[in-house]
C-alpha cells in the first residue's frame, strides 16, 4: 500500500508503505491474538495497482495467501481492480469511485438498514463496474 502522492524513488516516501503481508501481520497481532471469539478480518482496497518502477508486473505476479503465521483467522480481501489496472475514482458529482459507490449505497451498501456484510461485499466485488475486482476468501464470511 502506498500513499496517494509518493515518489518511489525517495526512500522517505517508500519507508511509509506497506505490503499485504504486514497489514495482515498487524491485524493478527494487534487484534486477532487479543480477542476471546472470532473476529472476521476483512480488508478492502479501492486504489490502483500498476506497479512502481522496478515492482513485480501483472504478468510475472503469482498469487498466493499470506503466510499462515502472518495473516489473522478468518480473513477476507476485496481489491476494487485488477493488478496492473487503474482505479477510477468515480466522478465529481458522484464523489466515490464505482466500487466505494457499491459500498457505500443507501439502499443497498454497508449501512442501510438490513444489510449483511456478505451480501454487501459480494455485490460491490462481482458486479461489473468496469473495474474487474478481485476478491480473495469471500467465503469465510459469515452469511448472516
């Protein structure tokens, strides 16, 4: 993850980025190991995803989860496009990118009312927005 307006050339810039793997390593140890019951880890990215100079490209990139002892239990992750691609951020008028859009709908997003978590996520990773999502776990969320 790295900031909007960073120069992947400036090592302060860079010293400010975070990679998947430690986010979830966060989350694991600064809540998951403090909890008495399960707690749903899910992280949603609505940025770009085209590479920094010299980073991994789309097609020499191979998925795989993080670490077993390096991610919290269960965990879920939403990214609003494709590696390699660029976000969009939505227009003016709308104020949100399409896939906040989804979220964060008033009938059907994360906070109206009757909403599940699931269905919301589900919808905003799989409905076509021109974005191509990708969505990793989705499954390990609760239904209800």
């Amino acid at each position: 993850l790295v900031p909007g307006k960073a120069d992947p050339k400036d090592k302060e810039d860079l010293d400010q980025c975070l990679s998947l793997n430690e986010v979830f390593w966060l989350m694991r140890i600064d809540l998951s190991d403090k909890t008495d019951g399960s707690v749903m880890f899910l992280v949603l990215t609505d940025s770009c995803r085209v590479g920094l100079d010299g980073a991994v490209t789309a097609g020499e990139f191979v998925f795989a989860d993080p670490p077993q002892h390096a991610r919290p239990n269960p965990w879920a992750l939403v990214h609003s496009c494709s590696r390699g691609a660029t976000a969009s951020d939505g227009t003016e008028r709308e104020g949100h990118s399409p896939f906040a859009a989804l979220l964060l709908d008033g009938e059907k997003g994360l906070f109206a009312p009757g909403s599940k978590l699931k269905d919301v996520v589900e919808r905003a990773a799989l409905l076509p927005n021109g974005q191509d999502p990708v969505a990793t776990n989705l499954q390990k969320i609760d239904a209800e």
